[in-house]
C-alpha cells in the first residue's frame, strides 16, 4: 500500500456483493482507491480512547516476559489453510517451536489488495483447498490444545463483516486468539458506525508507516493495543525490497507516544536484516519469506519441517 503514505492499491472495490462463508468479493465494478494511504495520513475526525478489550491477554504477557529478559520479539505470518487444513495446522506449530512469539494469521480472502503476490497467491491456494473464515478459526481451536503462543489474526473488512464484526471478535476470542489486525477498517471509520464499535475480545493492532504525519502517529500510537506494526518502508508486502535503514527513526516517533511494544515488518527476508531491524526495534515481523517457503514445498508432506528450519535462523538472529 504506498503513494504518499504506506501502501498504494488498486481496490477492486465500487459495487461488490458478498460471496459466502470466506467473505469473498465479486467485483462488478473497478475503481482506483487509495483507502488504506488515506487510512494513516488523514485527520482523525473521532477522538479515539485506548479501548479495553478485557483481562490482560497472551500478547500483554509475552511482551512483558520479553522485555524482562531484555529480548525481542520474532512475530511470524503465514496464511491459514496453505498449503491446507492439515499441513496449515502443523506449520503454525512448527512456527511456535521454532521460537515464534507471536504467530500472524492470514484468514483466507479473495480479494487481499494490501499485499503482495506472494501472500496473495498464498490466499489463494488456502481458498482452493476449501479454507473459510470458520475452519480457521477451527484450526486456532487444535493448535490451542497443544500450544500457548499469541495468535493475531491478519485480515481485511470483509470477511469479519460478513461473519457477523461483534459474533466474530466472540468467536474468534472463544477460540484462541488474542488480536486483529484490520488492514482497511481506519480506527476513525469504526468509530463512527456502531456496527464496527465492538472491539472486545481481541487486541486491534495499528499499523503505521515510515510517511504517517506526527499527529497521527501520536492518535494511532496513543490509542494502541497489543503491539503495533511499523511498517519498514511503503509498498505492499513482500521481500522483494530490503528494510529501509531509516528505519530507527520510525520507531523512535513511535515511542515518543507510547509504551506499547513497537515491531516493524516488511522486506526482512535474511538473519542480517533480522538482527539490524531488531537493533532498532521491539520485535520483527516476517510473512512473505516464510509464506515462500510454503509455496516452494507446497507439495511435499513434510513443509513444515522446512519452515521451522528457516525461520529458526531468523530468531537465532535477533536473540
């Protein structure tokens, strides 16, 4: 998503019908929308209040730990149900062995204009092999028996306001998972339509960029939850592009407005980049490099192996 802010995308948005349980999009009409740019840069219109989303969770314990033991955090994305159900299930566990803190989970959608080809394709192999909004949150459910590692749930609008946004946030707490974060809701937008105003249950992660202006990064960073998503430089996701190396810069502005734990994703894709972004930071996050992975040994029984593999190098890295 990047233009003048973070991320530039072409929303395949103008007039849409909902397509089932995975809230898919069949797009009637095409219209060049910047939503997501106008998301962080623009003026909040709503006072907005840290909002309280219940008892402290798996994501405020984490941290805490963290901090106490002077580390930082290794969050990791991969899309729910790639390659598929089975495979997607031990892939998350393999993530948490490995080291992972905190596990992003991409609920499978048509229509994922905010990322890259890479995660794209990834959600598309997961709707391919029959994922829905409902069977992830039935795969939090398993891991839950075994695993305790935070669970942050990486999607769009759609599919939560198909689910039902307040039946969702209860569903999703019920299973397993401790936060959201909304790629094209603006907290200004929820704010002024009390359908999207309940936010209990489950963390809403705020995403900022190297370009969000200083006002709004204060209102984004005050009203933070869990921990927030800095972005490394603009574009969509992927690691076609190296961290930006000012990068220390960025999260410096953040933290001048809050104590919530500051992580920065986007083009980490190897141990040194790792470590330099975590020199400066909270935590790191990395998806595409380790969705890539998946896609590469999509086809054998054994993937997950592969991707603990890889992704314990990167934590090795920062530790």
């Amino acid at each position: 998503m990047g233009a003048e802010d973070s991320f530039s995308v072409t929303m395949l948005t103008a007039s849409t019908r909902l397509v089932g349980d995975s809230g898919s999009l069949q797009t009637i009409g095409r219209v060049d929308f910047n939503n997501l740019v106008r998301s962080l840069n623009q003026d909040f219109r709503f006072p907005l209040e840290k909002v309280r989303f219940g008892a402290v969770n798996r994501l405020d314990t984490t941290f805490e730990q963290l901090r106490n033991e002077g580390k930082k955090a290794f969050v990791a994305y991969v899309a729910a149900g790639d390659p598929d159900e089975g495979r997607s299930l031990k892939i998350m566990q393999a993530l948490a062995d490995a080291g992972a803190d905190v596990i992003e989970l991409g609920l499978p959608f048509s229509d994922p204009l905010a990322d890259g080809i890479v995660n794209q394709m990834a959600a598309g192999r997961a709707l391919a092999a029959g994922a829905s909004t409902r069977s992830c949150l039935e795969m939090i459910r398993e891991f839950r028996k075994t695993h305790d590692t935070p669970l942050v749930l990486f999607t769009y609008l759609n599919p939560v306001f198909t689910y039902g946004y307040e039946k969702f946030h209860a569903d999703a707490a019920a299973a397993g998972a401790d936060g959201i974060l909304l790629l094209d809701l603006p907290p200004d937008e929820a704010a002024r339509n009390a359908d999207l105003a309940s936010e209990v249950g489950l963390a809403h992660i705020r995403l900022i960029a190297p370009t969000t202006p200083e006002d709004r990064v204060k209102l984004l960073a005050e009203s933070s939850q869990g921990f927030i998503y800095a972005l490394s430089r603009t574009g969509v996701t992927g690691a076609h592009g190296a961290p930006s190396e000012g990068i220390g810069e960025v999260v410096s502005r953040i933290k001048a407005h809050t104590e919530t734990p500051v992580c920065v994703g986007f083009g980490i894709n190897t141990p040194e980049q790792a470590s330099m972004v975590a020199s400066v930071s909270d935590g790191i996050v990395v998806g595409s490099a380790i969705v890539k992975i998946v896609e590469n040994n999509a086809d054998d029984p054994d993937v997950a192996t592969k991707v603990g593999a890889f992704v314990k190098t990167l934590v090795d890295a920062i530790r």
